[in-house]
C-alpha cells in the first residue's frame, strides 16, 4: 500500500512529461507549418516570423532547457522533412542551435527579460543560418546581408517576446 507521501502528484509521472513534450512539439510543428504557408513575404529573401520559436520560448521558461531543446531539434527535423527538404533542416538546425545557445546562456545570467532573450535568440537562429550559407555557398559576400537579418531578426524576435510574455503570464509557473 502506498502512502500519499510517496504518490506521485497529478501529472509529473514521466509519462505525463512525455505527453506535454509531445503536444509542445506538435503544437511547434502546426506553427512550422502555418509559417510555410502564410502568404507573408516582406520582399527579403529568408526573412520569417518565426512563431515556431514561441513554444521554444514558453518551453524554456516552464519546462527547462532540456524539454525546449528537445522540442526544438524534434520540430525542426519534422518540419525539414514535411514542409521543406534535407537541405533546409541543416540551415534550421544550425539556426536553432546558435539560437538556443544564446538564449540559455542569456536566460542563465538573469539579467535579461523574456523580451531580450527572445530578441537575441532569434537574431542569433539568423546569424547561424547565415553562416550555413557562407560555408556551404563559399561566399563571404553574404556577410553583406547581416545588417539585414539583424533587423529582420531583432523585429521578429520582440513580436515573439511579447507574445511569449503574455501567455506565460495565464500559464502555471510549472508544467509537466
């Protein structure tokens, strides 16, 4: 017979873990998906909303880095292989690996906001995919196009930042 002291609350078995890791990702791979097929085009090559980056966000801050990380490499490779090509997952992995290196370690600090860490990641998920391109296109005349991407990119990440604040603000401190 168990006691209550040792039971397990309601919904931090790790089967639950598994479950919200699962509909996190999903829900990523539905917005991966709306951004393929929005008609929104600013007229600057590569330049994207990035609303897959709001589940990561939200992810980091109430699951930690370890589901935010799985969340976003499982959304990329699904994303890669159903809406886009090989090629694209090796330009969306390296943007998201820069781009969630530097939002850990500006979350990691404490000094910066949602809205900042947000800003930053998606600047730098730009800048890796960036240099994806350099590398792999042998060009360093595409280090010209940076100044763009870091707009597009700060642009794209506040919007992001925002709408990260305001759901984290209706979301429990904690899931699982």
């Amino acid at each position: 017979m168990e006691s209550s002291g040792s039971r397990q609350s309601a919904g931090s078995s790790p089967a639950a873990r598994v479950a919200t890791l699962g509909l996190l990702t999903a829900l990523a791979l539905i917005f991966s998906y709306v951004e393929a097929i929005l008609p929104f085009q600013p007229g600057i090559p590569g330049i994207k909303l990035g609303i897959a980056n709001l589940v990561v966000v939200i992810t980091l801050y109430r699951l930690g880095p370890k589901a935010a990380l799985a969340v976003n490499v499982v959304r990329v490779v699904l994303a890669g292989f159903l809406f886009s090509g090989l090629s694209t997952i090796l330009y969306s992995l390296a943007g998201a690996a820069a781009s969630f290196a530097v939002m850990l370690a500006l979350k990691r600090t404490d000094r910066f906001s949602i809205l900042g860490v947000s800003m930053a990641g998606s600047v730098f998920h730009c800048m890796g995919q960036l240099l994806i391109a350099m590398f792999t296109i042998s060009g360093l005349n595409l280090f010209y196009y940076a100044p763009v991407l870091i707009l597009s990119g700060t642009a794209c990440g506040i919007a992001i930042g925002v709408l990260s604040c305001l759901i984290l603000q209706h979301l429990p401190q904690r899931i699982q």
